[in-house]
C-alpha cells in the first residue's frame, strides 16, 4: 500500500487524525472509543483514543472551548 501525499496533507490540514492513522496509514479502530473526561485548572478536557497497533495507541485530547491549553496543563494531561 502506498502512501497517498495528497490525501495525508489534506487530513492533517483538516485536523481529521482518526481517519489519517486508520484510513491512511493503516493502524486499527481503538478497542475503546469512549471518551474521558479531566479537569484541569477549572478547564474540562476530554481524551479518546482514535487509532492503536501493536499496541500502541493514539489519543486525542480536545478541550471544551476548544483553545489549545497551555504547556502546564499539557504536563498534567500528559500525567
């Protein structure tokens, strides 16, 4: 399977991550798809994994407003 350069741009330009790692690069739906919910310095986070192999998986993390936290809370969602 070759990789589609054009499709990959268009994905991550877009922000579409689930369909990049699984469509795309081939990694498998997540065995759990419910999202979690933290909160962090009065602001609620919610993570899901969206793609794993072997393994290893992939989250994403978005926050209720929407904004991109800063480096702080990043290291306490990353905890």
């Amino acid at each position: 399977m070759s990789l589609n350069f054009q499709r990959t741009r268009d994905l991550l330009y877009n922000f579409q991550f689930s369909d990049l790692f699984i469509e795309e690069l081939g990694w498998s739906k997540p065995s759990r798809q419910k999202p979690v919910t933290l909160k962090i310095e009065n602001n609620t986070y919610q993570y899901q994994k969206i793609a794993e192999l072997s393994g290893v998986a992939i989250f994403e993390v978005s926050a209720k407003d929407g904004k991109i936290p800063d480096a702080k809370a990043r290291v306490a969602i990353h905890q």
